[in-house]
C-alpha cells in the first residue's frame, strides 16, 4: 500500500495549501517565531490600569525575553528587560507585585530605581569607578493604546501607527471608528486565563475563520445568525456583523446586556465586530463591551491565553451580574480552543505532513500564513 499523499500536493483551483504540519510542531521553527515575530513587533504585554500605584509592576514573557513593567515615582509605565547587569538572574521573579522603592536583584542585592537605574549594590562604594548609569536595567520600548501596554523588545520598533493602528483601522474601516468604545477607559469586568494546548497560529486561523461556526459554536451563532453562514471575517469589514432579530444584547441566552458605551453610535448598534492584530491580539465589539484577547506562546504546541471583558466603569463598579454576558464569549472561547487542540494532536501526523488545505471562505488564512513565512524570512 502507498503511503498517502497529502492533500496539499493535491491540485484543484479552489483549495489553497496551508503551512506544513511542522510547522506547527518544530521546536526550531517556533524559535525562529520567536526571534523574528514575537521579539520583533509590538507585544500587547498588560492592561495598564493593572499596573496602578507607585512600585506596581508586571511581569511578561515576550519571545525568549522576559520583561517587567513597572510604575514609577512619576507615574509614568516603564518597560525594561527583566534581567540583572551583575550576574544575570531575573530581578522580578513574580508575576505581578508591588515594591516599596526599588526592583532588587534577590541574588547578590543589585537594586535599581523604578527608572530601572542602578541605584545601590553591596559594597558599591569600593568601587567608584562603576558607571551606575551603564549598569542600568535595559529599557524596553512601551506605549499605550486602547489601555493596554504594548511592548517591542527589538532595538528598532516598527512603526506602531503602521503595524497596530493600522491594523485596527483596516479591519473596521477607519481608526475613528473604534474611538466610541473608548476602550481606554473601560474597566475589566472579568478576566480568564486559557492554557491552550496548541501552536500560537492554529489560534490566529481559527480566529480568521468562520467556516467552523456552524459546526462548534451554537450559542454565537444564535445571536449572529450570518456566522452560521461560514462567512470570513473579511466579509465583515466596515459593518460588522448583525445581531439575531430576537437576540436583546450579547449574551449566552440572547437576553439584555448590560449598560450600552455611550460612544458607541447607531451605526455599530447591535453588532459585532472583531479585529485580529498580528501576532498576538484578537478585539471583539459589540454595542456594551469590548472582548480583548493576549496569547502568549510557551511552546510550539502550548500558548497561553489572557482575555479581559471590559465594561464601563459603572457597570463594574455597580456589581452587577456579569455572567450570562461573560459565558457567550467564555464558551466560544472554549469550543475554539478545544478545536485549535484537535489540530495540535494531528500536526504531527504523516497525513499531514504537507499541510491540509483552505476552503474559499478560509482563503485570507493563506495572507497570513503568507505573512508568517515573510516574516522568517526578513
Ligand atoms: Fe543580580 Fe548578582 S545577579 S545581584
Ligand atoms: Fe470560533
């Protein structure tokens, strides 16, 4: 018997091929992602409000690096590598925390300001021809958008208006567009971590496509009709996609939502729209929240998750109950993730070995694994 050819290799106009099956599994590869992706654009890292208060920090992997943000006397986000100028150990071993004064070095007691300068060390004062200036924490380059805090560990950043802004606006036609939510200065509401067992870019695909709507999301597809069409993302560009005449608000059961965004206006009332910012952030709207996904690769076949339901303030404030507003997205979410894993398990088959393929309505997939391979490559 022969052995099966893959269905990439088979010719037909209107199925493109996707990547090959290691891509999604080759640890050489995912290095190279995260040299030449993940190190190399902007990184939503933290939403920035959680950073409140002198001496708050966070801590984030981006690529290989690991990197602390951390609020200063100031006020002001500072981002630096999370990493000793003595020896090398990692300065901030905790995820998030508060300091006192100063980031210190639990090794041999290195301590920087919250301006990442290095301010003391044991016995500094032996040694006076030491540049504290030179043996500061290596800044990071940070802004903030939409409330987050977005960082880009390379050297040169490429252009944030380009790269993020940029993204935002051709997905919802315009920049302005996305101003009514006033995403700033919204609140999280509820915040779920995923530990998701597959490669960063089977989330992205999914992400791109609705031709599995119909197939694992009954709920969405309740209140989103079209989507049980199969339609791509792309065909909702501008519009964003309509609400099910019965459907009340966003929610699991189609009841109410909560208080509508006051920006929000009559043309993206009852509806839907959602933003993928390469490589590593997902933005759903809709008239009363905002859906804001980080995923985090660990490993090529592990990626953590991290999505915030953002409300207005007064609706977070007020306690009111955020659960059947939440469960919609929560179980899309879930049935997502439970597909991405479905695909992990295969990636490393020989029946895949080649890729599969993109049916018509999966077509833009092939953009981004164009984009993907164009970035390796750069
Ligand atoms: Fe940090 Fe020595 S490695 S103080
Ligand atoms: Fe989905």
């Amino acid at each position: 018997m022969s052995a099966p050819t893959p269905a990439a290799s088979a010719p037909s106009s209107s199925l493109i091929p996707t990547l090959p099956g290691p891509s999604y599994t080759d640890p050489v590869i995912f290095s190279e992602e995260q040299e030449k992706i993940f190190e190399s654009r902007w990184f939503a890292a933290a939403r920035s409000a959680e950073i409140d208060g002198t001496g708050a920090f966070r801590t984030v992997d981006v690529g290989r690096e690991n990197v602390v943000l951390v609020r200063g006397r100031d006020r002001r986000l500072r981002a630096f590598l999370n990493v000793c100028r003595h020896r090398g150990a990692r300065v901030c071993m905790q995820e998030t925390g508060v300091v006192k004064r100063n980031l210190q070095c639990g090794y041999h007691a290195w301590t920087y300001g919250l301006d990442g300068k290095l301010v003391a060390a044991p016995n500094l004062t032996s040694m006076p021809d030491v540049d504290r200036a030179a043996y500061g924490l290596v800044p990071v380059h940070l802004r903030e958008w939409l409330g987050y805090a977005w960082v880009c560990v390379a050297d040169e950043p490429p252009s944030f208006e380009e790269t993020v802004v940029g993204a935002v606006a051709e997905r919802l036609g315009s920049v302005e567009a996305i101003e009514g939510w006033d995403v700033e200065n919204l609140e999280v509401g509820r915040r779920i971590g995923y530990d998701v067992h597959a490669n960063w870019k089977l989330i992205i695909e999914n992400f791109m496509e609705c031709y599995h709507c119909a197939t694992i999301h009954p709920e969405l597809t309740e209140v989103l009709p079209e989507f049980a069409d199969g339609y791509a993302a792309q065909y909702f560009v501008g519009h964003g996609a309509a609400f099910a005449e019965e459907a009340a608000g966003f929610t699991v059961d189609g009841g109410a939502g909560l208080t509508a965004i006051p920006g929000v206006g009559e043309d993206h009332d009852r509806k839907y729209y959602a933003i993928t910012v390469n490589p590593q952030v997902f933005i759903n709207l809709v008239p009363d929240h905002v859906i804001f996904h980080r995923m985090y690769p660990v490993a090529p076949d592990r990626t953590r998750v991290e999505c915030d339901w953002l409300y207005l303030p007064e609706v977070v404030r007020s306690g009111r109950d955020l659960d059947r507003s939440v469960e919609l997205f929560h179980r899309v979410n879930q049935q997502d993730f439970d597909a991405c894993e479905r695909c992990q398990l295969a990636a490393s088959s020989r029946a895949y070995a080649g890729g599969g393929v993109l049916v018509p309505s999966e077509h833009h997939i092939g953009a981004f694994h164009t984009w993907v391979t164009e970035q390796l490559q750069g």
